[in-house]
C-alpha cells in the first residue's frame, strides 16, 4: 500500500496530509545541540524529530534537528522558504522525506518500533511559494523522484526508524493551487474557471491568480510584509510607543489567532480591539489593492469568477477582505467568495486530492 500525501512549503510552517494524518512543522532546519533532550513532556514525532544525515571522522553519528525541534534548541538554523520562494532544495527534499516518515508513522504504513529499515511506496504533491521559478521547481520535482534513505529519531523517547522511501511520482505546483482545487469542489465547477486565491500565512501573504484554471506566474506574488507577522509588528511598535516597554510582535501572534482584545504589559490589562481592528483594515486594504494590480496584469478576456482565501490569517482578515472586494465592485455577491472549510491546512489536503487523482491506482 502507498502512502499518498500532499505537503505544502509556508513562508514559517511545513504542512502535510495523508489518509487524515496532519503533519505542521516550522519550516526549517537546524544544528544538534548536544545538551538538550526532548521537548519537555511532548514525546510526538512531530516536535522531536532529529534526523541522522552521516557519519563523522570519529565514527559519531552526525545529526540535524527538524521543525519546531530546530526552532526552539539550534543555535545555527536554516529557513525551507525564504523571499517567497524556496531556499536550498536539498533542505527541502530533507523536509520532504522528514514529512513522509512521520506521516506513515502516524498512519501505520512505518512501524516505529521496528529498528530494522523498512520500505514504502510514495505518491506526493508538492506546494512551493508563488515566487518559486519554473526552474527551481523542475529541479525540486526531480530531485524528490526515485529511491531515498531517511533514518529519523525520536530525540525524546531515542526511538529510531530506517525508512527507504520509493517516491515513484511527484509534482510540485504553487502553494495556493491546492486550496483552488479543493474549492472547486466544494463550488462543484466541472470546469477550470478564472479565480484569485489569497494566502495569508505568518511570514507572508501568497497570492495566485488562475487563468482558465492555470496558475499565471506574471499576475501572482509573495508579499512580505502584508502578513499575520505584519499585524502583529504593527500591534507591537504601536503599544511599545504607548507604554515605554518593549513589545515583541512574535509575542502578540498567539494571542492574535485566539481573537483575544486584551494584552498585559507590565502588570497592566490593555484593550488592543480598536488598535487591531484599525490595524486589520489598513492591512486588508493594502492587500486588496495588490490583488487589484495583479489581476490587470491577466488577458483582457480573463474573467474572475472567484476569490478565494485560504492560510492562517484567514479568521482575523476574512469579513474585510469580503468587504472591500464588495466596495470596489470586484465581487457582485458574496458567492463569488470564499474559504476552504479547514483553511488552515487546505493547501496541503487539495494537494493530496490531487495526488490520489492523478497517480493513486485504482483497486483490482
């Protein structure tokens, strides 16, 4: 039985689905730190997986942390995804295979317990930010296809799994593609359409426009600095000039996400709803006017039937996008409109999807 999979590269995070496991990972890469052990109480895959990438001259394993692992222990870490676009494909691979390891642990496909190498079969597509060359994305599809090795280790409970991944078929499209496809499902078009799919992740937000279903290069963009990052920067500098202390945004992000009005800032309770709400709305309208832009840079006969948004952001600017797109007379109704129900992760499920459709073989 092949694992089929779909994994999406975010500005921070990893994201990646199989047969109704998740995998989310911070997008990165970092050194082994030999005094640290474990993330505390959490023994999952997910938040300690170590990977074992050689051997030194001494005969000591070498090895690299992954994910939140990296991001929270490595003092030497490297981004997957950087600019809008993917950073060193031979990381990304690593994320790759990293992400397929611990999905066929999580569905059974990879006995953890067995210390001896085990084998499966691959079938993946894969989403890379929109400002991803052509090339770059050739080189990636390429490099992922064939035989690969992965020994991974549990740095909190010392399992340690050998895994020899056949991926026999791979495609890497745009990140936003897969949301694009899962909605048109769910707005049961038989036929591609013309649309314009927003992703609004931590570090920035993606946009892809689609002409008569496929994605245009020249009328899409990752925009740095319209993000949740951004909204939470924002918060931060404004409250920092209002109390004298030092606010950090990365601070402020969790709080954002769980629709909290309030902050405590040196024993102090302060109300952030209207600065967030001013905030939200300056960052909305921006991004609309970058939408606005890209689409004029579609043919002439091209015809937006829909605008899709997708990415963690989507609960905090989801009504004023809706809003303004009304305003500008973008939109004549709210069905032309709308967010992929698990928008958090969509990308990722719509590229699964694709997978199954296109390389999953049918049952004897």
């Amino acid at each position: 039985m092949a694992l089929i999979a779909g994994i999406d590269f975010g500005s921070a995070l990893i994201k990646a689905t199989s047969g109704g496991a998740d995998f989310v990972n911070a997008a990165m890469i970092g050194e082994f730190n030999e005094g640290w052990s474990g993330m505390g109480a959490d023994a999952s895959w997910d938040t300690n997986a170590c990977v074992h990438v050689g051997i030194d001259q001494q005969g000591q394993v070498y090895k690299q942390f992954f994910g939140e692992l990296a991001r929270m222990q490595s003092e030497v870490k490297r981004v997957l995804t950087k600019n809008g676009m993917i950073a060193d494909i031979a990381d990304v691979e690593l994320a790759v295979k990293v992400a397929l390891v611990v999905l066929g642990i999580k569905t059974k496909l990879i006995d953890e317990s067995n210390p001896g190498v085990q084998e499966i079969d691959c079938i993946a597509t894969v989403g890379v930010p929109v400002s991803t060359n052509v090339e770059k994305m050739k080189a990636l599809s390429q490099a992922l296809k064939g035989a690969k090795e992965l020994i991974l280790e549990n740095d909190h409970t010392k399992q340690v799994v050998q895994v020899r991944l056949n991926i026999t078929n791979c495609i890497v499209v745009y990140g936003p593609y897969g949301s694009y496809y899962t909605m048109m499902q769910e707005f049961n078009e038989a036929t591609a359409v013309d649309a314009v799919v927003t992703d609004i992740g931590f570090g920035s937000a993606e946009i892809l426009t689609l002409y008569e279903g496929r994605p245009n290069a020249l009328a899409s963009s990752s925009i740095n600095d319209l993000s949740l990052e951004t909204l939470a920067n924002r918060i931060a500098q404004a409250l920092q000039k209002q109390t004298g202390r030092i606010v950090r945004g990365v601070d402020l992000m969790r709080l954002l996400q769980e629709g909290k009005k309030t902050v405590i800032i040196g024993g102090e309770n302060l109300d952030i709803g209207a600065m967030k709400k001013y905030y939200i709305e300056q960052i909305a309208k921006t991004l609309t006017d970058e939408i606005v832009t890209l689409v004029s840079r579609l043919p002439p006969d091209a015809r937006i039937k829909y605008y899709i948004f997708t990415g963690d952001g989507v609960d905090l600017f989801w009504k004023d996008l809706e809003s303004i797109l009304y305003q500008k007379n973008l939109i004549q109704d709210i069905n032309q409109t709308g967010h992929p129900k698990d928008y958090k992760i969509s990308n990722a499920r719509g590229f699964e999807q694709i997978a199954r459709a296109r390389f999953a073989k049918p049952a004897p």
